[in-house]
C-alpha cells in the first residue's frame, strides 16, 4: 500500500515538473529567454485555485462564508470538500473553472513579461523577471484578503467523491494526461518553423530580424504558451498539495525547472522529460537518505548543495546537457526530396 | 500592381536621398545620395572608415539614419524595420557572416523563407514545407552546398558561412540585395564564382545587388556602377574606367 501511495504520488509530481520543464524549455532552452519567473506563472495557476476554490464552491453550494478567510478557509475547504464527496460534478466544475480562469490570466501576465525583454539585455531581463516573481509573491504574502497571507488558503479536494487509492490514481491520471499533452504541444512547436525561428533568434537575434522575423511577436507568443502551460502546473499543484501558502513559491523552485533544462539538454524537446525525471530521483533518493540512514546534518539543506554541484559539473563539463540539441530538427525530408539528395550525392 | 510604374522610371528602384549620420562627434555619413536601378550590379568603394558599411546598415534598417530618406519602389522606407525591408524585397548580408550555428544549413536557409511570425497553432497540425525545402536545395546547390544540408552551420569554414549567407538572402527572391565585402577573406577561385554568380542574377532573375568591396580587381569587372565614400561623403561615381581615372579618387587611396 505504501508502495502504491508512493508510486502515486511521485508520477504525479513528474507529471507536473514535466509541464514546468516543457515551458521553460520553449522559453530559455529554444528561444533563449531566460524566463526567471517562472514560478510566478506557477504561482499564477496555484493562487487562482488558492482564492476561487473555497469561494466559487461555497457559492455554488449556498455556504456563506464567515469570518475572516486565512483562518476560516481550512475549515471551509474541509467542510465544502465533505459536499463534493457526494457530487462529483461540483468537484469537476471547480476544478475545471479554476483551470479556465488561471490560464488565460497567465498567458496575459506570460505577453506582458515579454516586453522587458525587447529593450534589456540577456542578465539585465533575467533580474527582472526575478524581482517580477517575488514581488507577486510578497504582495500575495501582506494581502491576507486573497489567499491569507503567511497562513495560505485551503483549497476543497475536488476528487474527494472517490477513495483511497482511486482518488490518488485518478489524480495521476489527470495530471500525466495534462503533462503528456503539454509536452507533445511542446515537441510538436519545437520541431516546426516555429520552433526553428525561436533557435534562430537564440543564436542570433540581429540577422532573424534581417532575415524578416517579428522577434517581439515571437517572444510574446512563446512566453503566452510558456505562461500557459506553468500556470496548468501550478493549478494541478494546489489541488495535489491542498492548500496553497505564498511563501511555497520562491525563487528557489524557478531555479529547479531551469536545473532540470540545463541538466537535460537545452534546445532538445526530449531535454525536459529527462531533466524533469533527473531531478526527480535525485530529490528521492535524498529524501531516502534523510528518513533511513542517520547523518550528523539535515539532508534537506544538503540536497541544494548537492543540486548547486550538479549544475556546476554539467555546466563544465557537459554544458549541453545530458541529451544535446541535435540539427536539423525542424525539417523531416519526405521520400522525394531524400531521393533528390542522394540522386545527386552520386552523381559528385 | 507598382511593377509596371517602376519599370518605367527605373531609376525609381532605389533612392537615397541625402543621408547623414553621426555617431557622437562624429559625422559618419554626410549628405549622401545615390541610386541603384533595377537588375544592376552597383559597388561602393572607399578606404577603412569612410563609412560604407554604416551606409549599408543604414539601408538595411539596422541603423537608423540622422536625416534623409530611402524610396524603395516608390515606398519610403526610411522609417521602416529591417524584418519589414526583408519582406518588401531588401536582402542583406553581413560583413562576417552571422549564420544562425546551432541551425542546419537547410535550416539556415528555411529561416529566410516563409511567414515572419510562425503561427504556433499551425505548428501543432504539421507545416508542409515541401516546396520551400526543394527551393532551398536549388539554391544550395547553385552553391555547391548541398551537400552539407543537415551539417550544424558552426561546422562551416568561412568561405562556406559567407556563401550560407548568400544563399540564405536568395531564399526570399530578393530584389535588391545588399553585400558588405562579400570577397573578403574567400580565395580567388571562389571570389571569382561569387561575382559570376551575382552577374547571373543580375541578367536571368533581374536582382540589383548593392556591394561595398575593397577587392576591385576582382569586383570592378563585374559592376555597373561605382561610388567612391571618403569621410563620409561621395566623391566620385560614375562607371569603374571613369571612376579608376578620377584623380581624386586616387588621392583619397593612396594618400597626398
């Protein structure tokens, strides 16, 4: 059984950092973007579920809500969680509003990030973005209103109409099928022109202009998808944990998606699905550590030491990653154009 | 539909007219005209510093001029940028070259094809590509690099980048393309090709190309018409016989 909840749960966790990876693949690993706010655009999805799921259930059901929300959402989201156990559908409408809205709101904030980006260089964006995320985050921390500042909100369990483990498994489900689905759009954007033209303007972003390109359109467009997509994760996040608290997303957790980019290859579609499970085992195996061998510190802190070496090593040693970008990926030859080529390769 | 207008008056092709530009105390262009008709091989020469390639810049939009203006087949372009030149039909390339290096060759050239904004949503049903990839091999192949196609372009020599570039500014038909030392640093056999190669264009595909070149024994050859830039301003033009006997422009190369 043991077994089982943990299986569960770390497929459902790949699944979500795979979606964080496939979009900070797009922006820094193809477009060269380097999107370092990407936990706000997490933080987007996740603060959407935080401050509608209590309320629109509450709405839907004819609660009034009482008191003041950061100490009475907890008690709310049990209490509403105990009414969707016996309706499936108001789960489903929760979970499916909260998705409606968080994504669309991302994709916005996702364009309106972009425009730093025509004017500052490389680093100069990179800090911006940064100071972007934490002030989302601070302001979310002092405006108790919203999600109950420093003490988080309850979110309702919108699965809470199944049991153990059907509800875990469910949750799997859902959240592999948004990941799978993320990271073919992802694949199938990586290996078509547009994907060739965010290369382009990652090598060079003089002559992709010379050479006709909208670079500002094309940033814009890929930090919308990008935003998007981290804002699903974020939804699928609060859902997962169960409540949802400010001070989870720090600039920290922007830095594990960029981790797992580098570690699995910048620039490869197959990059983020390696760098995400990359990742992913090395955070177990010390979790390992600390609950079964006794060591005279807390592994907790030891793991980002352990993280902070890693990237370094790869960084020197194998910057492209563990699985390079490899041309041409944007172009499939069909049976004629192949037959052109080596027609004419014999002829030489 | 302007097609026909321009070729009438086909010293309407392109216009400079009066372009200076400083950079700080510095007057690096001033008040220079000129203009270059369709289907003509048109060089600009001048020593180190007399301000051909900010010229050029100016022309393909990477630098904005102080004043003047460009007509471009009766439009003004001089406020337009660069991506929208490079759609109108204005091509350039660049002094070294800047292939896109962890592009294929195919790729590189692909890039100067098709929309300027790649729809996203279009991507996830397939793009058919199939007729531009056949027209990116032809152009290759006139330039014997087809062979390399699916090559990283940062595997190339430099004399490959440099015929990369040129073939990456034919894949969007041009009209007017713009060369900056398009010889240097190619070997004589290969710098001889390239001419021949833009004379072609020149007489089968009615392309204008626009060159600044320090090589004149290989490029005055091939040239309609030669400017001489010195301090920024044009002290000579006229066709390359008449432009080698200016004394002026001797004095400008060689010195008092």
């Amino acid at each position: 059984m043991e077994v089982l909840t943990f299986v569960l749960s770390l497929g459902t966790l790949y699944s979500i950092y795979v979606i964080l990876a496939a979009s900070m693949e797009l922006e820094y690993g193809e477009l060269g973007l380097p999107n370092f706010a990407k936990v706000a655009f997490f933080a987007v999805g996740a603060f959407t579920v935080g401050a509608l799921s209590v309320r629109l259930c509450a709405t839907l059901t004819g609660v009034a809500l009482e008191g003041e929300f950061k100490l009475r959402s907890y008690y709310y989201a049990t209490l509403l969680s105990a009414r969707i156990s016996s309706n499936p559908l108001l789960g489903l409408t929760v979970f499916l509003v909260t998705l409606i809205v968080a994504v669309p709101l991302s994709m916005l904030l996702g364009i309106l990030a972009s425009y730093p980006a025509l004017r500052l260089r490389e680093d100069y964006l990179a800090t911006t973005l940064i100071a972007f995320s934490e002030i989302l985050r601070v302001i979310t921390r002092n405006y108790e209103p919203l999600l109950g500042g420093t003490f988080g909100a309850g979110v309702v369990d919108f699965l809470a109409w199944l049991r153990s483990p059907w509800r875990e498994l469910t949750m799997l489900v859902l959240c592999s099928s948004l990941a799978a689905g993320i990271w073919f759009i992802q694949y199938k954007l990586s290996t078509s022109p547009f994907g060739r033209a965010l290369r382009a303007i990652r090598d060079d972003e003089l002559a992709s202009v010379a050479y006709g390109k909208d670079v500002a359109k094309i940033r814009a467009w890929t930090m919308a998808i990008g935003s998007g997509m981290a804002s699903v994760a974020g939804v699928l996040y609060a859902f997962y944990i169960g409540s949802v608290n400010p001070d989870d997303f720090t600039v920290a957790r922007t830095f594990l998606v960029v981790l797992m980019v580098t570690v699995g290859g910048r620039g490869n579609p197959y990059g983020s699905l390696v760098g995400a499970a990359t990742y992913l085992l090395l955070d177990r195996v010390m979790l390992f550590i600390k609950h079964n061998i006794p060591l005279p510190f807390d592994v907790n802190y030891f793991s980002y030491i352990i993280l902070g070496i890693l990237i370094l090593v790869i960084i020197v040693r194998k910057p492209e990653g563990l699985i390079p970008e490899r041309p041409p990926l944007t172009v499939k030859l069909n049976k004629i154009s192949e037959s052109n080529i080596i027609q004419h390769n014999t002829e030489k | 539909m302007r097609e026909p207008k321009s070729m009438k008056l086909d010293n309407n092709f392109f216009i400079a007219k009066n372009i200076s530009k400083s950079f700080g105390g510095l007057q690096a262009l001033h008040k220079v005209s000129l203009s270059i008709p369709e289907a003509s091989l048109t060089l600009m020469i001048g020593p180190n510093g007399s301000g051909k390639t900010t010229f050029l810049q100016i022309i393909s939009g990477i630098l904005k001029p102080d004043d003047g203006r460009l007509v471009f087949k009766d439009h003004d372009i001089t406020s337009l940028p660069p991506n929208l030149r490079f759609t109108l039909g204005i091509a350039s390339t660049f002094q070294i070259p800047r292939v896109f290096p962890s592009l294929s060759v195919l790729e590189n050239v692909l890039m100067a094809a098709g929309d300027p904004t790649p729809n996203p949503m279009r991507a996830l049903w397939g793009v058919d590509e199939h007729e531009l990839i056949e027209k990116a091999f032809n152009i290759l192949k006139l330039l014997s690099l087809d062979h390399l196609w699916n090559k990283p372009a940062s595997t190339l020599s430099g004399g490959q980048m440099k015929l990369l570039e040129l073939a990456r500014s034919l894949m969007s038909d041009p009209k007017l393309l713009l060369l900056d030392e398009p010889l240097a640093g190619v070997n004589p056999a290969l710098a001889s090709r390239i001419m021949k190669f833009l004379t072609e264009l020149k007489s089968c595909r009615g392309i204008a190309a626009f060159l600044v070149e320090h090589r004149l024994d290989l490029a005055l050859k091939h040239v309609d018409f030669v400017y001489v830039l010195h301090h920024g301003r044009v002290i000579s033009q006229g066709s390359p016989d008449d432009v080698l006997e200016d004394p002026l422009v001797a004095k400008a190369y060689l010195g008092e």
